[in-house]
C-alpha cells in the first residue's frame, strides 16, 4: 500500500480537477475534502462560515484530515487554507506526499470569480490585490509541500504528467524502478 498524495495550494489553483485526475491514472481512490465535509453536516463550505464561521469550519477540517491521514492510496485534494494548521500538514504528511499546485493572481482571479459565492474567505468580485495579499501570507504555509507545479498555461494532461513523473522521480509507488531523489526543500517546477 501506496503513501497519499495531497495536493495543498490556493484556491483556484486546480486542486480538485487535477487530484482527479491524478486518482484516474493512478487507479486511485479520489477525495476532496471540503465535499466530504459538506456531505457530513448537509451544507455547503460557504453556508458552514455564514452559519456558523470559520473556527467551526477549519475544526471540521482539522477532523477529517486526521480521518484521512489515517488511510493509505488516497489522492486527496484539501482546501486552500487546509495548510494554516500545522496539526493538518504534520497528520498529512505522516502518510502522505504533499504536492502543491500554483498559479499566477490573474489566473486565480478568473478562476474563482466564476465560482462566485462558492468561495467564502474571497468578495463576489475579489481584486487581484486582494489575492496577490493571500497568496503573500499564506506562501510559508505552501512551502511545506514535497513537490510544486504550476498550473498557469499549462493543459490539464501537461500538469498531470509532470506531477506523476515527480512522483516516480521519488520513487512512487513503492518498487518503482525510478531512482529516488530526496525532497529537500520541495521540487519545484
């Protein structure tokens, strides 16, 4: 039995589509952890914050990582702010490889502006200051991550191929041939 593999990164950044799509030629089992959230209290992420705010949202997360942390041969997609508490990247890491997946502000911005209301920490119309502010702050928290890939201008097959190719470079899954290259610091794309 394979290690997770965690994608981490901003909102915006692909990590469901592309964590699916990794589960698919992975043979995998894909799970997105603010929809296993929803699923469990019978609401959307954004109705959790309005009704009851973000310390009860981000201890719904902090339980599921944990839940999640303990199974093995997952491909999980966490939720952007996943990451702010250590507890969350140090469970998912135990049994994981992080992968975190970046993308340029502009890109961010299209991308979650057509999701408007979806996204409860961002305004319907979020500036590109706004984001480039996140982006700032939460940059130490992404830094953990064993890979990082960019997803600007890059085709869905194109990102899903460097991440497994990043993988088998790591040796993933146990027994693959590939010759294994530590992580230090993060490979980065």
């Amino acid at each position: 039995m394979a290690k997770n593999i965690v994608f981490i990164g901003f909102m915006g950044t692909g990590k469901s589509t592309i964590g699916m799509r990794v589960a698919e030629r992975l043979k995998k089992t894909f799970i997105d952890m603010d929809r296993e959230i929803e699923t469990l209290n019978g609401m959307s992420v954004a109705e959790i914050f309005r009704h009851y705010g973000e310390i009860r949202f981000r201890s719904e997360e902090n339980l599921m990582a944990r839940k999640l942390a303990r199974q093995k041969d997952l491909v999980i997609a966490t939720g952007g702010g996943t990451v702010l508490n250590r507890e969350n990247v140090a469970v998912l890491k135990e049994n994981g490889i992080l992968v975190c997946l970046d993308a340029d502000p502009s890109d961010i911005q299209a991308r979650v502006n057509r999701k408007k209301g979806s996204r409860p920490l961002l305004k319907k119309e979020s500036s590109l200051a706004d984001i480039e502010e996140l982006l700032q702050a939460r940059e130490p928290f992404y830094a953990c991550a064993d890979i990082r890939v960019t997803t600007t201008g890059k085709s869905m097959n194109e990102i899903v191929d460097v991440i497994i190719d990043r993988l088998k470079a790591m040796g993933y899954p146990p027994g693959n041939s590939a010759s294994a290259r530590p992580a230090s610091g993060g490979m980065t794309e």
